[in-house]
C-alpha cells in the first residue's frame, strides 16, 4: 500500500507501538495527535446530533488533521488513508462507520480512502489484511503498552524526584518502539522490558504517601483516552493526590473474546454443533489463553508489580445479579462488574465511572448501578458525563468524592499501623528514610490493603520495626 495509514483514539503509547507494528509489515504509518476542543467542535459540525462524544472526537480530530494538511498544499486523497474499529450492535459505536463517511463527504473528502476493522468479525476490508501474524503483533504491541501504562501508573505518584519515571518511560518506549519495528520479536521485547526494570530499580520512591486508588472505568473510549475528550482526567487525578488505576486494553480485548466464545457456545446449543462453529470456539478460546499468558509473561519481567487481567468468568458472575451479560454495546456488563470486583478483590478505595454524555449502554449501567450502590453502601463511586463543555463542574463532583477516599485511605494505613504494632507514623518515615531497599520499586506488596502505603507497610513489616526503638530512644 502505497498511501500513510491514519489512525488514532488509543493512549500515545499504544500508538506509538502499533505505528511500530504496522510500519514492521511495510506499511508508512502515522497517529493523528490527541483531539483537543477544536476537534469536537469540527465532529459536531460535520456530523448528525445526537453523537456521543467519541464520535465527534474522533471524526472532528481527522478532519481536522486533514484541512491542516490540506492548507500545506498536500493532497490528502492521495497521500493518506484512514482506519478505524467498527462494529455493529445498539451502542452509537455501530455509527462510526457511517459518520466518518459522512463527514469526510461533506468535509469535502468524499474520495478520501477509509478501511475499518471489524471488531465483531475479526476481519478487515481496504488496504489493511488482517494476517495471523499481524494480529500476533498488534496484540503484544497493546499489550507491552498496558503493561508500562499500569505500572507508571502506580509509582509516579511516590517518585522522590518528580518527573523521574516519565523520564525512563519516553527513553524505554522509544526502544520498544524501535523493537517492534525491528519484527517484534518475542525475546528482543523482553529484552527491552527488562531494561525498563533496571532502569526503574535505580529510582527512588516514598511510600509513605498516604494517597487513595482511584479505578477509571466506563465507556471504552472515555475511560481510555488521555487527551480532552475526558478533560485528561487521569493527569489531574493525579495532581490531585491521587493513585490512579486505569483499565488496560488488553482487558477489553479479553471481554470481546469471551463474549464471542458465550454467543458461540449459545449458537451451538440452539442450532447444533457445525465444522465453523467449533472452529470459531477453539479460535477465540485460543487467542484469549495467547493474550492473557502473554500479559502474564510481560508482568513476570517486572516481578508481576503490573496488575492482573481478571477472570472474564469472575466479572460475569458478579455482574449477573445485577446485568446480563448478553446485553452488549459498550462495555455491556464490565462497567458493574469492575465495580464489584474493586470492592470484593480491595483493588480501589473509589471507582469512576467515565462516560460520553448521552451513551445509551453506559446509561443502562448507571441504572444496574442503583442497586449496586444499596448492596454495597460502603463503596466509594461516582459516575461522570463528559460532554466537551462541562470540565469545571465534573471535575468539582469528582472532588468531593475524593474526599471522602483521602478520607478512608488514611483510616485504613492507621489501622494497618495498629495492626501491624507499629507504634507511631514515625517510625515508618525513619525506616524508609534510612532502608535504601524500602524506597525500591519492587519491594513486598501485601494484598491484604488497598492502599500503597499499607500495602508496603504489611508486607515489610519486620523491616520496618526494627527502627521503632530508634524512635523510642
């Protein structure tokens, strides 16, 4: 193919490695840059209303690109070509496709060439085939790319020297990007991920910052994006003292998987066993063991800090009391389900739930929600509309739910104190202060908490008494 692939609507890392990937099969390649209001304002000029935000993000932030390309004096028809996710189904995600067409027409584009990828088929049409090995690499490039947005994640906010793991992250991506162009070859990315490591073991952190997790779930592309489309809510999440714990691609990956392998095993037990149906059962089955021991493989290189994907079949039984999981479009039951599972396994002191203003499968979820909230009244959840205009007052909900979980993260790291016979707070900033091996990236993490804090504080415990007497004298 001779055009520059557009794509976009992922987090810069995931691009960037993907451009990797595609640029490996010979494909010229090229992200969009993160949609800002400007983009939102062009998707709602050239689109029909009533679109979710997503849609005028991402249709707006191409035809955006390609006006400014244009006034450079490059004819964009013949130099670029666009691909995206569709998909069928009640969610307004099932428009894209025809929206970006509409758009571009009127846009005056209409012979500007767009492929799509079927999420639901697995297939693709245009200038893009999409081969095993392809999908064998798209699949390691999302994955390496959640693994290193999880765990930056998780230590910037305890980073003695602010900056310092956004600073091995831009040198370490630009390796695995360079990698994944190189073939991506299974051992040369772990040779890489390995570096990471090391080079992360040379920082220094303070886990003695009492700081509340925060679990961004909701519609896929609100909860994902890092740009305007969700007023960058997990940087100013973090501004705001806090631990952000995002929802990793690879997870919605699995989801898609799994509902496959249920509409499958449904389909055989209404219409009989056929040659395509099995074969359509081992597939899915087979890609989602490769995803999910793939994700396992790049957690280990990192001593598993990185969290887990959860059991599909765990996510399914909690949602079930409460959304059936056949009800799809969207995140169909994930949005419950996350929910409970952050209750239930202690993986966020408060969840929030991201969506685009007016998204009808997010709004069915928000509804199962009620009754969630009343089975589990100690949780901590707020769920927010974004609607491009609206920064300021989401962002004061937001805070007032943060409160709240400053508040009960703090109880819970004092009652990890009492527990544990650690008499004083002090004792924990002399350990850290004086134990090089205490401000490490890979220390012990108990599960028994929540939180970081407590987390570290139970599971180093030992070491951490032995300088109560230094506080004593």
């Amino acid at each position: 193919m001779s055009k520059t692939i557009l794509f976009g609507g992922l987090t810069p890392l995931h691009e960037l490695f993907i451009k990797g990937v595609l640029e490996s099969f010979g494909y010229k390649a090229e992200f969009l840059p993160s949609p800002d209001y400007s983009s939102f304002s062009t998707g709602r000029e050239f689109c029909d209303k009533g679109m979710c935000n997503p849609t005028y993000f991402t249709v707006g932030n191409l035809i955006k690109f390609l006006k400014k390309k244009s006034l450079e004096g490059i004819n964009v028809e013949e130099k670029y070509a666009f691909i995206t996710i569709g998909a069928c189904g009640p969610c307004r995600f099932g428009m894209y496709e025809v929206q970006y067409r509409r758009a571009l027409k009127e846009a005056g584009f209409k012979d500007f060439a767009f492929y799509i990828l079927n999420q639901s088929r697995f297939s693709s049409e245009g200038g893009i085939e999409l081969t095993p090995k392809l999908i064998w690499q798209l699949l390691k490039a999302i994955i390496v790319a959640d693994i290193l947005r999880d765990i930056s994640y998780q230590l910037r906010p305890y980073e003695v020297l602010k900056g310092s793991v956004n600073k091995v992250v831009e040198k370490s991506k630009e390796d695995i990007y360079n990698a994944f162009k190189g073939g991506g070859k299974l051992k040369d990315l772990l040779k890489v991920v390995r570096n990471f490591k090391k080079e992360l073991e040379s920082l220094e952190f303070d886990y003695t910052r009492v700081k509340p997790i925060v679990s961004v779930i909701g519609e896929f592309w609100a909860h994902t994006t890092e740009s305007y489309g969700n007023y960058h809510l997990h940087k100013w999440l973090e501004e705001e003292g806090v631990e952000v714990k995002p929802e990793p691609i690879s997870g919605w990956l699995d989801y898609q998987f799994f509902m496959e392998k249920e509409k499958t095993v449904l389909e055989m037990k209404s219409k009989g066993f056929s040659k395509n149906r099995v074969k359509k059962l081992v597939g899915v089955q087979l890609l989602s063991f490769t995803l999910r021991k793939l994700y396992d493989l790049f957690r280990w290189k990192l001593s598993f800090r990185p969290n887990p994907l959860p059991s599909q079949e765990l996510l399914m039984s909690l949602a079930k009391p409460y959304y059936d999981h056949f009800v799809v479009g969207g995140e169909g039951h994930l949005e419950v389900a996350k929910h409970i599972y952050n209750i239930l396994k202690k993986k966020a002191h408060m969840t929030l739930s991201v969506k685009p203003f007016g998204c009808m499968p997010s709004t069915q979820s928000d509804g199962a929600q009620a009754k969630v909230l009343e089975d589990f009244p100690q949780t901590i959840f707020i769920s927010i509309e974004t609607s491009a205009d609206a920064e300021v007052n989401v962002k004061s909900r937001v805070q007032m739910k943060l409160f709240e979980a400053k508040k009960v993260a703090q109880e819970e790291f004092e009652r990890a104190l009492k527990k544990l016979k650690v008499e004083s707070p002090e004792t924990v900033k002399i350990a850290f202060s004086e134990n090089k091996k205490l401000r490490k990236p890979f220390v012990n993490f108990s599960k028994e908490f929540i939180g970081t804090a407590a987390r570290v504080l139970a599971g180093n415990t030992p070491e951490i008494l032995k300088y109560q007497p230094l506080l004593e004298n």
